[in-house]
C-alpha cells in the first residue's frame, strides 16, 4: 500500500469513527422510537465499514 493510500484509509477510518459517535450521541437524545432504531442501524453500519476499513491495514 502506498503512503497515499494509507492516507485514504487513515482518513476514511476518522470519517466512519465520526460518524458512528455522532449517531450514538443523536440516538441518545431522540425520543421518537422510529428514529432512535433508524440512527442504531447507522451506527452499526458505520462501525462495519470501519472493520472493514480497518482490515486493509
């Protein structure tokens, strides 16, 4: 893997860890059932792409 790509996974692994924090910390604050699933689905989501991402290296 080059240093570019590295770069590319590296910031892709920042990406998804934000992304997954900030639909755990949406989810906490909602009250609306429908939402707060639709939010935890992300979350997982984003915690998968981020193994996956992880993986590469």
């Amino acid at each position: 893997m080059t240093s570019k790509e590295l770069l590319y996974v590296e910031d892709s692994l920042g990406h998804e860890q934000f992304l997954k924090k900030c639909a755990c910390k949406t989810s906490e604050q909602l009250q609306d059932q429908t939402l707060k699933n639709y939010l935890k689905e992300l979350e997982t989501k984003h915690e998968t792409l981020f193994q996956q991402f992880l993986d590469l290296l």
